[in-house]
C-alpha cells in the first residue's frame, strides 16, 4: 500500500518582524506530524513570534482535522495579539477553509515578502 504524503515544514524565524514562516508540504491532515507543527507554531508563538506566515504553495491537501488545526494555530496567535497570514494557497485549499469559514479571518498575500511587509506595519 502507498503511503500517503505527510505533512512536512521548514520554519524560518525573522526576529525583525517577529515572524516565523513555515515552508508546508505534504497534506495537513492530522497525523502526528501536523499536531507536532501545531506545537512548534505554538511554541515560537509563546517565545514571541507572534506572526505566523504559512506559504502553502506545496500544500497538497486538508481536511477537517487540518482545519481544526489551523484554528487552533489562530486562537494561539490572536491571543498574544498576532496574525496568521496565509500565502500561495491552493484552490482545493481555499474553498475548504472558505467552506469552513476560517478564510475570512486569515490574511492571505501573494508571496511571503509581502506578509513579512504587512507583519512589519504591525
């Protein structure tokens, strides 16, 4: 049986901003991979990197649980007064967390230079 794609990051810190982006790829789905990024996320939030920019471009997939996931990553954020800006999403992507109504509430760009701008006026 094939195994489907897991969910990998990169993080990168710019202590400018206090922003951390996470390079995404593989399938937000919830394995133990996505609740192990959901923790790190969480963890630079509480150290103060309170803007998380999420450049999705090789994000193949969600469902519900990475739904869930990203809420819970908005909660974390908003709490210390941060914002979760999305970049490069995919169709598939968007018209679940539209479905989802999270959308609305997540800043989108179109490249991560942008986010860290918007993150900087902040």
């Amino acid at each position: 049986m094939k195994r489907r794609p897991c969910l990998h990051t990169e993080p990168a810190r710019d202590d400018t901003t206090m922003s951390v982006v996470y390079t995404m790829g593989g399938q937000l789905l919830g394995s133990p991979e996505c609740y192990e990024f959901l923790e790190d996320a969480r963890d630079d939030i509480t150290v103060g990197y309170i803007h998380v920019i999420l450049h999705m471009e090789n994000l193949e997939r969600i469902n519900s649980t990475g739904v869930g996931i990203l809420a819970a990553l908005f909660t974390s954020a908003r709490q210390k007064n941060g914002v979760i800006y999305l970049v490069e999403v995919r169709d598939n992507v968007r018209r679940l967390l539209e479905f989802a109504q999270l959308w609305s509430y997540l800043i989108t760009c179109d490249s991560v230079a942008a986010a860290l701008n918007l993150a900087a006026k902040t």
